[in-house]
C-alpha cells in the first residue's frame, strides 16, 4: 500500500491477536478507504465485522474464517468484502486458465496438486508466523494455511462431489493437522489429488492437469507453464523468480482492492460464496481424518 503512496495505519494487537475495542475506535475514526485483516484466522471474523457494520469495504486474508457458522455473519456484508487469494492474480494460473478455456488438452481427466514447505524453518525469520500455522487455537493447520490449493483447484474444475483424505502425522506434540493427501471427484467427473505438506525440504508446488490431447504443468518453483501435446513441448516463461511472481500477484490484487474502496460504485469481484464454500469443504475433510 505505502508502494503505491497509500497512507497506512496498524492497529496493534497483544501476544494472543487480540485487538482491542479502543484501537478499533480510533480506526473508525480516522475514516479509513479501506482496511485490511491480516491478523490470525480465528479473529478474522470479529475483526472484519467491526469495520463491515460501518461499510468500510474491508479486505480479508485468507481463509476468511475457520468454520462455517462464524462465517454466515458476514454473509449481509458480502458486497464490501474481499477474501485475499492471491493465486486468483497469479500469472500462472492465469495461463492456465487460458490454455483451459481454449480446450488444448481436450478433455480433463485428472489433475494433481502439491504444496510442500518446511514450517519450522519459516520461524527462523518469523517466529510468530510458524507458531501461527501450527497452533489450532489461532487456526492453524495445513488445511486453512494451505487454502490457496484447494481454492484454485475448485475454481479450475467446479464443485466437489466425494472426497477422499489421508492425514499424515508429522510430529505427535502438534495439535492441527501438518501434512494430508485429498482425492476430490468434482461434479464434472475430473479427479484431483492435492497433496499438502508442512515438512517437506526442499519447498514444492506445481500444478498438472492430464487431459485427453496432452498435459499441462505449472511449475511454480522454475516459473513456468509447459504445455505438452502431440508430441510436443512448449514451455512458457512467466518470471525469473518464484518470489517475484508472487510478489506481482499481491500487487494487482492490492491494486484491485484499492480501485474498489477509492471507488464504492464500482463492483468488487464478490468471493465470498467460494471462500464459505472452502471451508464448508475443510469441515467436511476434517470429519474425515
């Protein structure tokens, strides 16, 4: 936001997360364009609220919550709220979307997703962050750290009819969930498996989509899109660095989201059915693990 000349104010928030009503006051009252929760994902919905009641257009990181009920209070609000995922903006997948739309593989048979990090080696730059992702109070877990995958995969192939999980235990002592393999079969007949790991070195993730005339895969490590058909390879380079292209995918985002507080008339991308219908689906793969 400062980037972009923007003026920013932090609300500060104690050791647990909490922000307190009186910080809350004094954001209302220096009248902001727009606010952004970025806090842990078990405040996520009493924080946005605050700002909603007063129709602040309010954008919120992902997940935008940890459980179905909490989030339908802010179904009212849907119209000034925006859930951030970033991968919606990702040069990559755009292409992919692309190549999709223009049917170059024919038919989608399955896909396979994967995201793989070591956790414990992000607390040597932020401390809190790892004990954020591994701590269930805070709404840790791979499964809502992790949405980004479950959420594009659902956008590229539609709803989900069955699902299949498989919890992998890491370390006993942890009380959320670290590792799992997921087997979606989606509406339309396309099976994928995402794969989601907290302790794998070094980090992974890729996309490939099998189809009837060729395959497609999004290597995000390397930055590239290779399409292979009829015997053929084409490769497209999208960035020379993986922390470049995510940078420039939380860039047009921010810059989506600031079009749309500067301007209220304007219609903001509504998200918030697929983000409630993100974690409807997490309930139901926990009730399966």
């Amino acid at each position: 936001l400062e980037k972009f000349n923007h003026k920013v104010y932090y609300l500060s928030r104690n050791n647990s997360g909490k922000i307190s009503k009186k910080n809350f006051e004094k954001a209302i009252n220096l009248q902001p364009n727009g606010v952004i929760i970025c806090t842990p994902s078990s405040f996520h919905i009493s924080h946005a609220l605050f700002f909603l009641k007063n129709k602040i257009p309010t954008f919120i990181e992902k997940p935008i919550g940890v459980n179905v009920k909490e989030v339908k209070k802010l179904r009212r609000y849907e119209n000034y709220l925006y859930v951030g995922y970033n991968l919606h903006f990702h040069t990559g997948i755009q292409i992919v979307k692309k190549l999709l739309s223009k049917k170059s593989i024919g038919k989608v048979w399955n896909s396979k997703v994967h995201f793989g990090a070591y956790v414990p080696d992000w607390g040597k730059k932020n401390e809190y962050l790892s004990k954020y992702m591994l701590s269930k109070k805070l709404g840790g877990g791979v499964l809502l750290t992790s949405i980004h995958e479950i959420n594009y995969t659902i956008s590229l192939f539609g709803k989900v009819d069955k699902i299949q999980a498989l919890k992998i235990t890491n370390n006993n002592k942890i009380k959320v969930e670290t590792s799992i393999e997921l087997l979606f079969k989606h509406k339309q007949g396309i099976v994928s498996n995402i794969s989601l790991y907290m302790f794998e070195k070094p980090m992974r993730r890729f996309l490939k989509i099998v189809g009837e005339k060729g395959k497609i895969l999004l290597d995000f490590n390397n930055c590239e899109v290779i399409l292979f058909k009829n015997n053929k390879t084409s490769v497209r380079n999208y960035s020379d660095n993986y922390i470049k292209s995510f940078n420039l995918s939380y860039e047009k985002q921010m810059k989506f989201f600031i079009n749309f507080a500067r301007n209220k008339k304007q219609s903001l991308i509504n998200n918030y059915k697929e983000s409630v219908y993100d974690i409807y689906l997490i309930e139901k793969i926990k009730k399966l693990i």
